[in-house]
C-alpha cells in the first residue's frame, strides 16, 4: 500500500475565493513573455472590449496555488495535505486544462478541489492521485476545469 491517504477519494474541498489582482497578473503576463497588451495595459485591454487585463490561460496554475495559500489561510488543508502528499518522494504527473471563458484582472474566482481517485502503476512502484480543480466566477460561471496527477515514486 501507497502512502496517499485514499479514503479521501470523492472527497470536495469547501471553495475558496481568490481575487485577481491586476499587478500580479500584469507582472505573469511579461514573465511569461506575452506581447498583446490586453494582457497588461487596462487601456489596451477595455480598447479591445474587455473590463480590464485578461488572465493568460495559463494563469491558472498560479490561481490554484493562491487558493491552496488561502485555504491554509482560513485553517482548511490544502489537496497535498488532504491527500497526504510525501513531498519527498512527490512527482508531476499529467495536467490538462479546459477553458471554459476568459478572467480578468479583479475578478474574484471560486477554486474547489475534488479528489477523483487514486491509481497503482509499475507494479506498485508508483502511486497516482488524480485530482480535478475547478475554477467558477459567480456570475460567468465555470472559467477553468483542471485535471492532474500528482505522483508517489514508492520503489
């Protein structure tokens, strides 16, 4: 047996708001090396109809990590807790997102967690956690759907 704790499959993690805030977003933006202005100039950004900086898609993977900074936060675990992560012996496995609608600077986005299942492979050398994050906004409804596996290397 693994080290994941899996009687934590199906397992909901209460949402927790997280707000974009412009200067961060701005600043991932240039890092990531993004040209098109809507992304950092508000006034580029309302010139070509939107209601301030657009959020890479890739944003997503820092808004997860934001709301897993505010569940601790508010005294919730976040998904390596929960699930009992090892950080010793935790490896990246596969992401893919689905893109359900753009978010923008100011936006206060809704992240929740849910543990899907948990897997063995290489004759149990490794165990796979399978955990699907869900970004919504209140009123545009679901913005994000994450997928990933997060890897124990036990052999």
């Amino acid at each position: 047996m693994g080290i994941f704790d899996r009687t934590t499959k199906g397992h909901v993690t209460p949402a927790v708001a997280v707000t974009l805030e412009h200067g961060a977003l701005a600043f991932f933006a240039e890092t990531i090396g993004e040209s098109d202005p809507i992304y950092f100039d508000t006034q580029a950004a309302v010139a070509a109809g939107h209601p301030d900086i657009l959020a890479p898609a890739t944003y997503a993977v820092a808004i997860g990590a934001f709301a897993g900074q505010q569940a601790l936060r508010q005294g919730l675990p976040d998904i390596i807790d929960l699930i009992k992560a090892d950080l010793r012996v935790l490896l990246h496995g596969t992401e893919a997102y689905t893109y359900h609608g753009p978010m923008f600077a100011g936006d206060t986005v809704l992240v929740e967690n849910e543990i899907i299942d948990f897997t063995d492979a290489k004759g149990g050398k490794l165990e796979i956690a399978h955990v699907t994050t869900r970004i919504s906004h209140a009123e545009r409804g679901p913005r994000v759907t994450a997928t990933r596996a997060m890897i124990h290397r036990l052999g």
